[in-house]
C-alpha cells in the first residue's frame, strides 16, 4: 500500500509549543484543549497497549507448553503430535523459512524488472496500466487466490510438472528421490510459487517509491555524460534506490512470513519433518489455522498459542530490521 | 566497448524487463478469469436469498446460497469499522497534531508493528480476549479481531493526511485566537476528510478479506444468525470452508462466493485508491 509521503510538518520542528505569552499558555489550558488532549491520549494508549497486550497475552497463553517442554526444545523438537501429547515446532519454523525465503527468491528479480519497467522503460500510460494492475494483485484476498490454487492451479501443476518430473527421476534420477518426494497435490512447492506471487505486489511498490525518490539531477548528470538508459539506471539510479529497495524486500519478507490464507490451503499440511519438494508441508500460520478450531486439549491450545508467539518474535525482528535500514538510508541521503 | 554493445546491451535489458512485467501481470489476468469464469456461473437467484444449510440441501439440488455470509460479513465489518474508527483516528492525530507529546513516537513504533503483524495474530489475540472470556466463539469476537486489524492502517493513513493538510491552516487558526483542539477538529480535520475517510475505506477493504481472524473468533454458521453472541457467517471464512470441503456442490458455491468477495473488496480499495490519488496530485499542485 503506498501511504501518501510526508511532506509538510511543522517548521524547524518547532511543534505547537507557542507557549510566548500568558495569554496563549491561558488558551491552551482551556478546558476543550484538557478533555480534548484527555481523549486523544486515553484511545491512542489503548493501541499503544494492545500492541504490547499482544506478546503478553498470547505469551501467557502458551505458557504451559514452554513450561512442558522448554523454550528451546519446544523449538527444536521435530515431532508434532497432538494425540501423543508432544508438540515441536520446528518443523512450522522450518516450513516458514523455507517456504518464506524461497518465495522471495523468486519474487525479488520479477518484482525489481516491474518495477524498473514501470519507473524507468514504459510510457507514462503503459507504467499507470502496471502500477494499477500490481495494485489489483495485491487486493485480492488470500483465500481467494487460495480457492483458485485448490481447483485450478495445484491439480494442474500436479499433472503437468510434479508427475512427469517425478517418473522422470524414477526412471533417470534415483538420487532425487528423496528430495522430491511423491508428489501430492498440496505441496511445498505449490505453496512456495503462490506466496511468491503474493509477495510481488508489495515489493513493486516498495522498490518504486524507493526508484522513485532518486532525484532527477541523478539520472540527468548520467544522461550528460552519455550513458544509454541501462546505463543510467545500473550507475546512477539502482545504487542510490538501493537501501530503499533492500528495506522494501524485508519488509515483503515480513509479508510472506504472516502469509496465511493461500498458504494453508494449499501446502498440505505435514506435521513433521522431513519435508519434501512436491510433499506435504506445513508453516507457523497455516498450523495455526488448520489445528486451532480442533484444539481441545490444553496442551495442544497452548503450543498452538506458543508457535503463534514466535511468529510474533520472528515478524518484528524482520520488521525492525527492515526500518533499521530505511534509517540508514535517510541517515545517508545526504552524503550519497 | 564500443557503441554498438551497450546499445545492444540496453535492448537486451529492456526485453528482460518486459518479459519479467509480462511474468508477474498473466498470472493476475488468469486467476481473475477463472474466478470471472467459474464465479458467474454459479451465480443464481438462490445465492442470494438462501442460507447456506447442511450438505445435503446442496447434494440433493434443493435451493441453497450464500446469503447469511453476504449479510454476516457486513454486520461483522461495519460493528468493527464503528470499534475500530475512533481508535484508529484520535491515534492519527495524536502521531500528526500531538508531535511533542511523549507518546506520540510509541504510538507510531506501535502503530508500524501491528501493521506489520500477520492478521491471524489478530484472531489469536481476540480468541484470548474475547472468546475466553465470554465462553464462545461470536460474532463480536469477530468485530474485535477485525477491529485490531483496521486500527494501525486507519492510524497510519490518519497520521499521513493530516501531515500533509498545509501548515498554514494550523497556523491561520491560532493566530485568531482558536484554542487547538478547535484547529484540529474545526480546520484541520475537514480538511483532511477525503483522505480521512479513503483510509477508513481502505482498511475496511482490507478487514473485509481477511479470513484468517474470523476462523478463530465468529467460527462460522451455516444459518443466518443476526446475534452478535453466537457464532456467524462471513464470506472469507465461508470461502474457506467450501474450499476444503468433500462436496462438489459446495466448491461452485466457493467461486460465486469468491466473485462477490473480490467485487466488494476491489471496488472498496479501488474508490479509495482514487481520492488518494486525487489527493496527491493536488498536494503536489
């Protein structure tokens, strides 16, 4: 979503404190201004604690599994198995790495040669028909791309790729094998290219704005010198978009981590390791999402509750690694 | 290297370019088609006059539709718009009017993480709040999850307007006396009210397809419920179900509910993509 840029604010970051005279102190003690502020302050601090509500409340709700079974091994135990009582949750952690960074892999170079297409190549109409339909992509909810994978795309690629693959390695390539799997219709695979289209939107638009906030003289100084327009961009525009671009691509990460919906329609869902290419999968949302209503037992509740929590830890460590590095890019503007 | 390469090169590049456009843009149109496609027909007058009922009504061809998630949705988002608004915008002024209060800069750390958290956090958060507490999954669990979600994005869009909305303004009001709060509820926010509303649509957009939350908080219901304490219907959560579901009766159904969705949220974020852009071209001017 592209957020109108902030511009205007107050001069030399004066603020509103124009506490010069008595008489503006006198106004600004009125009592409108008091229950004004009072309300302002009071509803903005119930968002400010339901962030913080937010770890501790799902924390205190997963507590018992990290009692049962410890911080760390809850994390490194390979087994999930509600009947028997023993919850690990690494393999939804690997599932969510996995799926997460290899859409991302596939999204980046697509989604960058949009972008650059669309800022840089097409003609003003043909980059707003793009722009508009990128937009489109990333407005269609989750579960309906996820309907669309479960009738259409998941049976098709099933026959048309994973099959033949998969009889070409029986005969072929045995050595494979193992890392493939028998294919079934929900897989890793499947999973991993509908995240990845998902994702594109949101790295088209961050990788705009930042193409976007190189200034002209930039791209005018390469012009001058005789640069051809891949030139331009490679030398002049890309290195100074680049900090924008990587915060940009954090933060689709962020996205794909959360991604919930299409994924959990779609991977399978394998409770426990090894994972194969076109075999069943599983990632922290889609457990989530799949375990939850049929989670009666206490146990079973909490380390639901528990997988949800480090999903939190693990999209605000992305987070906060992405606007660390979009200060870094505005700590820099002036030197570049 | 001689002209004629990076000539060359610059042609290559800008081929690459246009089959990369071309790689990410298909998709888009094939998943609309089929939905257009399959969606339509499945449509009928039944769609939206019955309640979904049990698997046999669809098996044994007897009138059957998607009018309780049609009407649960809408009951669902607008009780969590009417929670979600107040929050969302007294946090935007805070970020944008309030700058020295000591909140404001945790208001908008705060503000930036919850819109980066996955919604189905929202549900679990609601689950533990709400369901908990009240003994079972309902309608109003459902508008608390939704209301978490629509808060940051209206916090945030609130927070960008505003900024934007000239300094003059601000300063044209104190300057004949106004005490603040006057500037901001009098000058500063009908002002910004295009903006305002685009980003309450947007986030409405938004909570409206999200199904994650709603499985974990309304549940869901196969009848039409119009009690904000027992479990109800929404289309997201809807389309969801029929997906997974053995019937194939209730697949159609899932594309005609999968149309419905899509219009609604798209037109929804389309009108507020307009005025943002409107917007925009006039800040600029």
């Amino acid at each position: 979503m592209t957020d109108i840029a902030v511009r205007s604010g107050p001069p030399s970051g004066a603020g509103l404190q124009l506490n010069t005279g008595r008489l503006t102190a006198a106004r600004y003690r009125a009592p409108g201004d008091r229950a004004f502020k009072t309300v302002v302050v009071a509803l903005s601090s119930a968002v400010i604690l339901l962030a913080i509500a937010m770890a501790v409340v799902i924390y205190l709700e997963a507590a018992p599994t990290f009692r049962a079974f410890g911080y760390l091994s809850f994390l490194s135990e390979t087994t999930w198995d509600p009947v028997a009582a023993v919850h690990g949750a690494l393999p939804f952690i690997l599932g969510t790495l996995l799926t997460s960074f290899s859409a991302l892999a596939l999204a980046v170079i697509p989604a960058l040669g949009v972008a650059i297409f669309s800022s840089e190549y097409a003609a003003p109409p043909l980059a707003a028909l793009i722009n508009y339909t990128v937009d489109l992509l990333a407005a269609i909810p989750s579960v309906v791309i996820g309907l669309w994978g479960i009738f259409n795309f998941a049976p098709q690629m099933r026959d048309a790729v994973y099959m033949p693959i998969y009889l070409w390695a029986l005969e072929e390539a045995e050595w494979m094998l193992p890392i493939i799997g028998a294919p079934s219709t929900y897989n890793f695979v499947t999973a991993t290219l509908i995240l990845a289209l998902m994702i594109v939107p949101y790295t088209v638009a961050l990788s705009r704005d930042a193409i976007g906030q190189v200034p002209r003289e930039q791209r005018e100084a390469a012009w001058a010198l005789g640069a051809t327009r891949w030139e331009v961009l490679r030398k002049a525009v890309l290195p100074y978009a680049r900090t924008g671009i990587i915060a940009g691509i954090l933060l689709s990460l962020a996205r794909a981590l959360g991604e919930t919906m299409a994924v959990a329609m779609l991977i399978g869902n394998r409770n426990r390791l090894p994972f194969t290419l076109f075999g069943p999968a599983a990632t922290m949302p889609s457990v989530i999402i799949n375990e939850f209503r049929e989670a009666v037992e206490p146990l079973h509740y909490s380390s639901i509750m528990a997988v949800g929590f480090y999903l939190f830890f693990v999209t605000i460590g992305i987070n906060l690694l992405a606007s660390w590095v979009q200060q870094k890019l505005s700590l820099s503007k002036g030197a570049v | 290297m001689t002209l004629r390469t990076r000539y060359l090169r610059d042609r290559t590049i800008e081929v690459a370019l246009v089959l990369l456009t071309l790689l990410v843009v298909v998709p888009l149109f094939i998943i609309i088609l089929y939905v257009i496609m399959n969606g339509f027909s499945a449509l009928n007058f039944s769609f939206f006059t019955e309640e979904l009922g049990s698997p046999a009504r669809a098996m044994q061809g007897r009138p059957t539709g998607l009018m309780h998630s049609i009407i649960g949705t809408i009951v669902i988002d607008l009780v969590a718009l009417v929670m979600a608004v107040p929050f969302g915008i007294a946090t935007g002024i805070m970020m944008s009017e309030y700058q020295e209060h000591p909140f404001a800069p945790v208001a908008r750390l705060m503000t930036s993480t919850l819109n980066g958290m996955p919604a189905v956090l929202m549900g679990l958060l609601a689950y533990a709040l709400v369901v908990k507490n009240t003994g079972g999954f309902s309608a109003l669990a459902g508008s608390v999850a939704l209301a978490f979600v629509m808060v940051p994005i209206i916090a945030r869009t609130t927070e960008s307007v505003l900024r934007v909305t000239p300094w003059n303004l601000r300063e044209a009001g104190l300057s004949l006396g106004l005490p603040r709060w006057k500037v901001t509820t009098a000058l500063v926010l009908p002002a910004a009210r295009a903006g305002v509303v685009t980003g309450i649509l947007i986030a409405f957009a938004r909570a409206a397809g999200e199904a994650a939350p709603l499985l974990l908080t309304s549940f869901g219901n196969n009848y039409l419920s119009f009690n904000l304490t027992q479990p109800m219907d929404t289309l997201p959560q809807r389309l969801y179900s029929l997906a997974i579901s053995p019937y194939k009766q209730w697949h159609a159904m899932g594309w005609g509910g999968a149309i419905i969705l899509l219009l609604f949220v798209m037109v929804t974020f389309f009108v507020g993509r307009l005025v943002i852009r409107k917007l925009e071209k006039e800040s600029h001017a």
